[in-house]
C-alpha cells in the first residue's frame, strides 16, 4: 500500500514537468514569430526606403531606345539585385542602344561599390512603349517588359584619397611623395592613372609659388619641386589624372619652411687664393604646429667657380658655418661662386652664394722718367684685366741710412707719399733723390675688406671715367692691396752725355746738312730730343735753330762766306747734355755762274770742346769785316776748318804762300793768304739756355 501511494506521487510529479517544458516550448515559439515578424517589418521597411532611394536616383532614357538597365549599390550584396538588405542604391540608370558602358563620378575614396546590369530583349517587330520607358520601380523585374535576368554583380573599391607628405626640404627646393594606394603595376594598369598634378602655393599670398607640375609617368611616387625661396611657408598638395583627362581630387594639403639661404662671406684673400666662411641665417619662427620645419643635423653642398662644378662636397652643420679656400686661382680675375643643395639624393640648382675678385696684379718695377731740380716724376707698368674697374695705386718713400763700414746702407720705414689712379706718380722730394728708395702697390676700388665699393674721384661704374691722377684717400687700411713691387733706389741721374761725331755734309753757300750720332747713355733716357744751336762770325751767343728727334738737321737760308759755328745738345726728363762739341765750319762764295754751285760732299768732321775760349785771327776778323762792310762775297774765303789736334787754321783749298801773294785756286777762284796759325788753348763759351725757356 506504501509503495502504491509512492508510485501515485511519482507520477504527479512527471505530468507537472511536462507541463513546464510545454510552456516552454510555446513561449520560444511566440518569441521565434515576433522575431520574424520584426525582421520581416524592418524587411519591409528597409525594400520601401531603398523603393525611395531609387525614385531619387534613377534616371530613364526618353522614347523607345531604352534598352540596358543598370543599378549601383553602395555596400555589400547576395547574389543578385533582389538581396540588398545591407546596401542602398547610389544609382538607377536606364541605357540607349548604343550606350554600352557609363562612367561613374563623384564616388567617395576608399568605398566599395556592386554594379549589376540587365537588358531589355526587343525583336525587330517588338517596341517598347514609351510608358514603361519612364515608370519608375523596384528592382523587381517588370513581368510586362521583356527585360532579362540581372548580371552577376562586378564588385570594385575605390582608391582611398593620396596622401602626401613633404621631406628632404632645402633652401630652395623640396621633395615631396605620395600615395595612391596602388601596391602593383596591374594594379596601376586597372585604375588607369596617367600623369600626376603638383599644385605648391605661397601661404602668405596663396598665389602659385611655381607654375603647376605635370608629370606624365604613372609610376612616379616623388618628386622635386624647385625655384623657391629660402624661409618661405609653402603649400603642397597633389592630384592624380585617370585616363588622360579625368582628374581626381585634390590630396590634403601639406606645409613646410623652406630652409634659410646659404650665406658666404669673403674672409681672407691672398693673391692666389681666398678664404670664405659659409653658413645658413637663422630658422624664422612658425606658429602653426601643423606647419612642417625641416631640421636637418647636417647637408650636404657642392660649389661651382664660374659654372665649373668642383669635385668635392661639403657639409653644413646646423648652427655652423664651414670654411673654405680655393687655391691656385688667376691674379685680377672675378670669380662667381655658386651652391647648390642635395635634396633627397638629387643635386639642386646652382645658386649663386658669392661675387669676389683675385688681388691685382703686382706693379712693375718704377722708373725714374722726369727730374727737374727736387721735381720727380716715377712711372711703373701694371698689367690689368678687367674692365670697368678703378685702380688704385699707393707709393711709398724710405730713407736709406748712412752706410757703416763694410755693411750696406740700411732701409728706414716706408711712408706713404700719396695716392693716385695714374701710372705716373709726380712730386716735389724733399730728400735727395740718392738717399731715397721707392716702391708701390695696387688695390681696386671695388674691392674692400668689408666688401663695399669706395670708389674715388667720383668714379661710378659703368659711366666714363674721370681723368686720372693724384687722388685722396682718407681709409687705405680698407682697401685690399697687392703685392709690394720691386723697390727701387734711384742714384743721382746722370743727364745724357753729348753727341758725338758731329759733321757736316752736302755743304753750299747757303745751306748745310748736320749730322751726329747718339749719346752713349741714350739707353737710359726716353724721349730724347736734339738741339741744333748756331752762331755766325764767333759771336758769342747760340741760337737755337732746330729741334729734332732725329740724328741729323737741314740748315737753310745761311749767309754766303760765313763762318759759322754748330753745336747739338741732348736733352730728355733728366735734364741737357753737358760738354757739348761744337763744330766750326764756313759757307762758300756766291757762284758767279748758276752751273758753278760748288757742293761739299766730303764729310767735314771737326769738334772743338766747348771748355778753352778760341780767339779769331785778326786778319780773318778784319777781311770778314771789310767783306761785310762792301757787301762783297768771294770764292776764295770757305771751307776753313779748325781741327782738333793742332788747332791750326788751314785753307780748304789753298795753300800757305808768303803774306799778301795771292794762290791760284784750281777752280779758279782767289784764296786768302793765311798767315797766322794758332795753337792756343780754345774756350769757346757755354751754350746758352734755350730762348723758349
């Protein structure tokens, strides 16, 4: 009975489970049918938004040439046109006949984007209305067109926008890379990119900073944009073009500063070389922090001297300036000396940093050209070789000190005595010329140490000169001056020493033909010139009757029967000849008979010294004076000549008869008869100083 009573409450308990698990069962179920009823409301739903979607989007061909039709979803699909539960339409378009492809523009970067396309099957006898060519449905085909099953759906992405950015940046160019998302060249042949479009603009101004960049290689990722300007702010942004002629958009800007310019300064400079320091100005201050500022800790430079690349590089520290010295370099010449930067591996251009000039050449050796009593005048050759430039010259004096025994005199300190832009320097010595020594330098004007121009004289460049001479210079220490010249020690100048072998050719009774040689010193003395000075009847004062470069003079217009006296003197800047010879010699009579003109070839060559005093004979003086008296002239008075051995008078033509017996002449003329003959000591007096004087 107990276990009867067991068995009864066992199965009790059993139904009431069951009834549990029933109730369970029929609430999943309920929970199951609104869940599907949900899904199926937001189904619902989603197929009457996307119905709207495509009364906004669609776009039909007019009349009866309809004959694609294509949709655009933006999302992901099933298989056809009919799953778009997580997609929504961009675009429903209906297609003509001859309409085989469509471009789609305006698509957003980096989407993924499904095309599925269906055609409208027409006969020949068939036409489609032009009703169902402007409805406006769904998706779902249209059971009273005949329109075909939807195409397989084409999936593609497009490229995420290019992203840029700025490195390698320099003073006056940058180098800047992009991305397009492209990882292959199937790729790049599938996306069809053609060329690229560098637009970098001024932020100040906002206005093209370089006319814009096209590059027509597709595999491009960089580029080098030149023809900046140092610490400028810059935008760069870049764009691809697609088939030739179908630009993208525009990348996101990138700013950057340009470095600062390279700054190189003239430090030292010899005759051969010079020394320069170059450096970058300080970085300017940039306030957006979006804005890149390039830092280099070193870069890399290559110079050029006058367009010629050197072989050597160097680098700049940041905060550093470098030194550099070019050798070997040419005396007077400008050189133009250029930089360039190396920008993300590839050399810039040239720009140039410094404008600099070699020293001039050193003056030659001076020479004395001119002295009159303390007056001197010092000239000196220099070679120069650029024009349009104003050279300068300094001479300097010292003072030689009195010889010791056995040592040479000793050179004192160098004054300066002056300045001028001539080669000729002039001045008054207050020294004797013998205890002076000399020497001179050269600078130009445009050459200084602080490298600005002091010109003088009121030279400019590029106008005409002013004349040259003696100049002023308040600042010497400024300019850049050459080599020292030679110094020179001028003794006590000699003047040129006299002519020699004075005689007298092609001699008549009123002309004659002087001839000499030159000085034995006429190599130390520049533009020489002869004086011809003659007097008549031993009169006392010479006359000067020519002057002439010349070795030899015509004198006209003498007095027939004279007896004359000839002298030729040298002078140049150092002053007249000394000891001059003087020759003595007499016209001939007057012809009596125009074919009796009686020519003296024979050279007649006899000097006298100009020291002894030579006294006419008084039977010459007191005939030459009867003759003159009587305005007589004879045949028989000439060619008497004084030579310089024994000092006798002789006759040219006669000989010596007793006192008063006249000789035959063999040319028929009458000698006088010379009687009185003389060996006395001759001093003839100075020659005078010339009248012009």
């Amino acid at each position: 009975m107990v276990q009867g009573k067991a068995l009864a409450a066992a199965g009790s308990s059993m139904e009431v489970e069951e009834a549990d698990d029933v109730e369970k069962r029929l609430a999943a179920i309920d929970r199951s049918i609104a869940s599907v009823q949900e899904k199926a409301k937001q189904s619902k739903k989603l197929m009457a938004q996307h119905c709207a979607e495509l009364e906004q989007v669609t776009s039909y061909g007019r009349g009866d040439d309809a004959r694609y039709e294509m949709v655009v979803y933006v999302g992901s699909f099933g298989r056809g046109a009919e799953d778009s539960s997580q997609s929504h339409v961009l675009l429903r378009k209906r297609l003509g006949r001859n309409e085989d492809r469509y471009r789609l523009e305006n698509l957003t970067p980096q989407t993924s984007y499904f095309v599925v396309v269906r055609a409208l099957h027409v006969s020949a006898e068939q036409q489609v209305s032009a009703e169902l060519c402007q409805s406006v449905g769904d998706v779902d085909d249209d059971t009273q067109a005949p329109w075909g099953e939807w195409s397989e759906k084409t999936t593609f992405v497009t490229l995420k926008p290019i992203t840029i950015k700025a490195h390698g940046v320099g003073s006056s160019s940058f180098s800047v890379e992009w991305d397009t998302g492209i990882e292959s060249s199937s790729s790049s042949k599938k996306t069809a990119i053609s060329k690229f479009q560098i637009k970098c603009l001024s932020v100040g101004s906002q206005k093209p900073a370089v006319p814009d960049i096209i590059l027509s290689d597709s595999a491009l990722k960089g580029h080098v944009v030149p023809d900046l300007e140092p610490s400028t702010q810059y935008s760069v942004s870049v764009r691809v073009c697609y088939e030739g002629d179908k630009w993208g958009v525009w990348s996101a800007p990138v700013q950057f500063v340009t470095l600062p310019q390279l700054v190189a300064k003239l430090d030292t400079t010899a005759e051969r070389h010079m020394d320069f320091l170059v450096w970058r100005d300080s970085f300017p201050s940039v306030s957006d922090p979006q804005t890149l500022v390039w830092h280099p800790d070193a870069t890399t430079h290559q110079l050029a001297i006058n367009g010629v690349p050197c072989d050597d590089t160097f680098e700049i520290e940041e905060g550093t300036s470098t030194a550099l010295t070019l050798d070997t370099l040419s005396l007077d010449t400008e050189y133009v000396i250029s930089i360039r930067d190396e920008v993300d591996g590839t050399w810039q251009d040239f720009k140039p940093a410094l404008v600099s000039e070699t020293l001039p050449h050193v003056p030659q050796r001076p020479q004395l050209v001119e002295r009159k009593g303390t007056q001197i005048a010092i000239a000196w050759e220099h070679r120069r070789l650029l024009e349009e430039r104003q050279y300068l010259y300094m001479v300097e004096i010292a003072l030689l000190a009195e010889p010791r025994k056995g040592r040479k005199s000793e050179v004192g300190t160098f004054q300066t005595l002056g300045f001028t832009t001539d080669t000729t320097f002039r001045l008054d010595l207050p020294y004797p010329i013998h205890a002076c020594v000399f020497r001179v330098r050269a600078a130009k004007t445009n050459l200084t140490v602080d490298g600005s121009p002091m010109f003088v004289a009121g030279f400019v460049p590029g106008k005409p000169a002013p004349p040259v001479g003696p100049v002023a210079v308040d600042n010497p220490h400024l300019y850049r001056w050459s080599g020292l010249s030679p110094v020179v020690h001028f003794k006590t100048p000699s003047v040129p020493d006299h002519p020699t072998g004075i005689h007298v050719r092609n001699l008549t009774h009123n002309a004659a033909q002087v001839r000499w040689q030159r000085p034995a010193n006429h190599a130390e003395h520049t533009k020489l010139v002869y004086r011809v000075y003659l007097n008549n009847s031993y009169v006392d004062r010479f006359t000067c009757v020519a002057e002439t470069s010349d070795c030899h003079c015509q004198l006209d217009d003498l007095v027939p029967n004279t007896h004359y006296r000839v002298a030729v003197t040298a002078e140049s800047t150092m002053g007249r000849s000394v000891n001059n010879n003087t020759l003595h010699f007499s016209t001939r009579g007057v012809p009596t008979a125009p074919d009796a003109i009686i020519v003296q070839r024979r050279p007649m060559a006899s000097t006298l010294p100009p020291r002894p005093v030579l006294k006419p004979p008084a039977a010459f003086v007191e005939r030459a004076a009867k003759e003159r008296a009587n305005q007589q002239a004879t045949a028989e008075v000439g060619d008497v000549l004084i030579d310089d051995a024994g000092s006798t008078i002789y006759s040219a033509v006669g000989r010596r008869s007793p006192e008063g017996a006249p000789q035959e002449n063999p040319r028929g003329a009458t000698a006088p008869t010379v009687t009185v003959s003389s060996t006395r000591r001759r001093q003839l007096p100075p020659l005078p100083a010339d009248a012009r004087k």
